[in-house]
C-alpha cells in the first residue's frame, strides 16, 4: 500500500503597494488634500490588484466609509502626507500607514492596555506606531474603525516584522514594513506578503 501523496496548497501572495506621495501643494484646503491623496491611494490600490494578477476597477465604500469588496476581492488604503499605501486581497484585509514621530506619553494608554506595552520597549516611538498600525489594519479589516481600538490586543510579538492581535476571540497576524521613517502594517492571516515601495 502507497502512501497517498498530499498536495500543499501555495499561499496567495498579496502586493501591498506604498507610492510616494506626487506633489501636493499647500495652497489647496485641507479637504482638497484629503480628496487627492485619497486618489492617490486609489491608484497603489489598483497597482497592488495588477502585480496580483487580477483587477478591481470599482472602489466603492458603504454609507459608514467602509470598503465594498467587488468581485470577491477586498481593498484597504491609507495616506499619509509623503507616502499613501494600497492593497488587495482574496480574504478582509487592512492596511494602515504612519511616519514614526515622538508622541504624548498620554496616547500610549490610548493605544495598547500596560500589560501589552511590557511585550516590547514601550519607550520608543517606533512600538508606539507598531502596535497602533496593527490595531488600525485589523480595524479596517473588520469594518469597526477606531472605535474598537481599545478592544484590540497585541498577544504576541514574533519578531520586528510580525505580532499577532487578539479582537473579538479572533487571532490577526499582521506584517509591518518600515521605509524612509515610516511604517506600513497589513492584515497577513495565511497570505503571503510581496511589498512594493514606489519612490517616484
């Protein structure tokens, strides 16, 4: 009797894209900003469904501003004012973007409960803006936004790159990219990451 071989799916690769961000001048008004970084945004979403072999030509948010997944691929963004971040997936994901700055001492407790801040050095801003992209990333994945900040907890750190979130007795694995003093964190779960940063 043989032994019947079992064949091991390959992970999805998914391309999360991050764009420099195209001249934006500070003459338009804060809103006009917003509106031009959110298409800016748009187009690294549409760049990480190409380099994913597929395409997703309508992103359309429900009355709440949340992503509607269209032909069963689910879209995340986020901008910054030097960076904006796109992705695409086969299963909800979440992408957050942030540059690494100093803080208030008061955001921490706003972000991540004390027995969370002991897994890493809770000092530096960098864990900081760690643990707030994971927990916004997971936030977008599920459609919640900040509100359920608080509700998020960071159970584990893997290495610099991965952690793992507890939210609603759900695990999400997240995985962070760091560029140009700035961070990107995207929902990982079983997929595979390829980033791509675009400087120009």
């Amino acid at each position: 009797m043989t032994a019947k071989s079992v064949e091991r799916k390959k992970p999805q690769i998914i391309c999360p894209v991050v764009l420099k961000v195209a001249h934006v001048t500070h003459s338009l008004t804060r809103r006009a900003r917003v509106v031009e970084l959110s298409r800016q945004a748009r187009k690294a979403v549409a760049e990480s469904a190409r380099n994913a072999g597929s395409s997703i030509c309508s992103l359309v948010k429900d009355e709440k501003g949340v992503p509607i997944p269209k032909d069963g691929l689910f879209w995340s963004l986020s901008h910054k004012p030097e960076y904006v971040a796109g992705v695409v997936a086969p299963q909800p994901v979440g992408i957050d973007l942030e540059k690494i700055r100093s803080v208030k001492s008061g955001m921490y407790a706003k972000v991540a409960h004390e027995g969370e801040w002991e897994l890493v050095e809770a000092s530096l801003p960098k864990s900081f803006f760690r643990f707030f992209t994971a927990k916004e990333a997971v936030l977008k994945a599920t459609g919640i936004g900040l509100r359920g900040l608080k509700s998020c907890k960071v159970i584990k750190i893997d290495n610099d790159a991965h952690l793992t979130i507890d939210y609603q007795n759900q695990h999400w694995c997240i995985e962070h990219f760091y560029f140009e003093n700035h961070m990107a964190a995207v929902v990982k779960n079983g997929l595979e990451i390829s980033w791509i940063l675009e400087k120009s």
